[in-house]
C-alpha cells in the first residue's frame, strides 16, 4: 500500500515533513488537505491505530477555532467529529500520514524515523 500524505502546501510543518520524506527517499503520494481531505475512514483508521480523537484536530487552526471546537469536543458523538474533519481539511491536524496500518499525525521526527526505516 502507497503511502499517502495529506498535506497543505503553505504549512511549513508539512513541507518540513515532506522534506524529510525526500530526503530518505520515501515513495509517498502527496494530496492537498484542503482540497481532497482524508475519507471518514481513513480517519477511523487513525482511531483504530491509537490516535485519540482530538490529536486529529487542528486546534490552533482558524477553522477550529471558528467552528467554537473546543467547547463542541466534548459534546459531539465521534460519528459527528469525524464527518466534520472529512468535510474541512483544514479542521485536521497535518500532515496526515498513512503508511500500512500505521497512521502518523503532525511531523515528529522520531515516529517517522520509526515508521520509515
């Protein structure tokens, strides 16, 4: 399976990802966030490989902010908060990685040394 990353091309967080990838020669699939964000299922997948529900939003985007998510978390089934994040990229927190089973959010470099051995 391809790896797939989810990014946004004015985020120096996702450049600094992608760098990184380019850099050990990573094959990956890169798609704008914004315009084409992760599918309910793929973020499901991110659940499912143990990373909470919240890690998955972008809290200091505007989007977020905006959307008044902070107070709305904790209110909203996860049904909810996942067909939010499907329908505004810019609610996800990138990059959004997916790699096999494994599901990497944001850019820490020791989980992606991990991952990309």
């Amino acid at each position: 399976m391809p790896v797939k990353v989810y990014q946004y091309p004015k985020c120096s967080t996702c450049r600094k990802a992608l760098k990184w990838l380019d850099g050990r020669k990573v094959s990956y699939h890169s798609i704008d966030i914004v315009a084409t964000p992760p599918k309910k299922a793929e973020l499901q997948r991110a659940l499912k490989s143990g990373v909470p529900l919240k890690k998955l939003f972008n809290t200091s985007g505007q989007s977020y902010r905006e959307g008044g998510w902070s107070e709305k978390l904790g209110q909203v089934t996860e049904a909810q908060a996942l067909d939010a994040l499907a329908a505004d990229g810019k609610l996800i927190k990138r990059p959004f990685v997916l790699s096999g089973e494994q599901v990497l959010v944001g850019f820490d470099e020791g989980a992606y040394a991990k991952e990309f051995k």
